[in-house]
C-alpha cells in the first residue's frame, strides 16, 4: 500500500469484477501526498510532520518516477517552506513526464522455504 496507495480498492474491483481500475495519475498521487501531508502537519504540527513524513514522502516520490536525486531532496526539508519549494521542483520537472503507473517490487523467485 505504500506504492499503490489503490490497492485496496483495486483488490476488491478485481474480487468483484476480474478487472480493476489502474492506480492514480501522477496528480492524483500528488493530491494525496499533500493531503496526507496537511493531516500530519494537523496532528503534529509542522516540524513534527516534516520529520515524520520524510520515509512516507519518499514511497509516494518513488511511485511517481521522481528521480533519486530530488527525492533525496526531502530527507533535508527543514520548513514548509523547503517542503514547498520541493514540492514545486517535483511538480514542474515531473508532471510533464508521463503517467505514473504500477511500480514494481522485486520479490524473491521460488519456493517460500528459500526466501
């Protein structure tokens, strides 16, 4: 769920359906992020939330094909503003790209004994 957020409602489409829906738009992913951003920053308030949101931030970016060295970016955002500012970067050098689709997750082949 930290990849593809819409797993879960993927899981019942396909349960119900055999077919599902494909996992957010890079703006879609985008909305999320900020969104999940605001609560913490709610909750926490604004340091505690830019702190605590650095690991999440970092499956969301991954997600959306952002490249390593921006998403690196966000281990050093201090302020709101440093987020912010990040944010734009990712906005303005990513959003012309392409959709983000599935990622993938390498997992080991073979009988589970071996894992």
């Amino acid at each position: 769920a930290l990849a593809n957020p819409w797993i879960f409602r993927q899981l019942v489409q396909w349960e119900q359906t055999g077919h599902w829906d494909p996992p957010g738009s890079f703006d879609d992913r985008m909305s999320l992020l900020l969104e999940q951003f605001e609560y913490l920053v709610e909750q926490k308030g604004e340091p505690k939330a830019i702190v605590s949101f650095r690991k999440m931030i970092h499956w969301y970016l991954k997600s959306m094909r952002v490249r390593p060295a921006l998403r690196h970016t966000f281990q050093q955002v201090k302020t709101r503003q440093a987020f912010d500012e990040a944010i734009e970067k990712v906005r303005a050098e990513n959003h012309r790209r392409h959709h983000a689709g599935d990622i993938r997750v390498p997992v080991p082949s073979g009988p589970n004994a071996h894992w």
